[in-house]
C-alpha cells in the first residue's frame, strides 16, 4: 500500500499541507551530521586558532539562527514558533560532529529545523576553515528522532 504525497494535489503540484485541523502537541526532532577535517584543521579549531574567529561557537549560532529560518528557506514548510533550538558541536580526531535538537508546541514537526540547524552549523564550519583545508566533507546528515506528544 503506498501512501499519497500531502505536498502534492490532485492535479500534481506543489501544495502547503493544512495542518489547521490538527491538535497542537509537543514536537521534538534531532538530526546529526559530521564534517570531516584533516588533523591540522582540527588542531587549528580546537586550539582557536581560525583567522574567523570561534568556529565552534559561531557555527552554533548559525545553526541555532538557520533552524528559526527554516520556513524561509525550504518552500512548503510550516511557519513554527519554537520553543526551543540547541546545536552541539563536538571536536573528533578526524573532524567535528554536530547534533540539533529543536522543540515546539504546534501542530506539524520540526524535523526539517533541526536537520537545517545542523546542515548549517556544518556549512559554517566549512566556510570558517575553507582556507586550510580543501579536502572538508559533509556526510552523514540525518534526522535521528522524531517525538510528538499530545497536549
């Protein structure tokens, strides 16, 4: 049995799911992702040493900042008052692992925040550290759970 597509119509375009009916629950997500790094540029963020500046602090708030855009920025999603958005960052021997967790009380999820919170904390990192490492990879980005519960 397959499942019909909600962002799409009946006669196949693009469409806002109304969620207007639903229940507002409370709605957590969490996505991971990895950046990796040679071990010179690690060293350079763990000791901050980057030209840019902190990059484990500014590439928090820019996935903190991006997860509250998200609507902006991926077309058919949600408008959604959050609650709250926390990005870890954390330094590894072969690069830096991110995690966002963003929360609300609404009446569809909050997936997308939080895997746009870490694609962007890592697109930071990135940016920051272009300069010394031209080998960087994003990988492994994924939603790594999805709760809801009724009010």
């Amino acid at each position: 049995m397959s499942k019909k597509l909600t962002h799409i119509d009946e006669s196949g375009r693009a469409n806002m799911v109304d969620v207007g009916n639903k229940n507002p629950q409370t709605r957590t997500a969490v996505a991971e992702g990895f950046i990796r790094l040679n071990k010179k540029t690690v060293k350079l963020i763990r000791e901050n040493q980057i030209r840019k500046g902190d990059v484990l602090t500014v590439a928090e708030i820019a996935g903190i900042q991006a997860a509250k855009r998200t609507s902006e920025l991926i077309p058919l999603c949600h408008q959604l008052q959050l609650t709250k958005v926390e990005v870890e960052l954390n330094i590894r021997e072969n690069g830096v692992y991110a995690k966002c967790t963003s929360r609300c009380i609404g009446q569809t999820g909050v997936e997308m925040e939080a895997l746009t919170g870490v694609q962007i904390a890592l697109l930071t990192i990135y940016d920051m550290c272009k300069a010394v490492d031209k080998a960087m990879l994003i990988e492994n980005v994924k939603l790594i759970e999805k709760t809801k519960t009724d009010l």
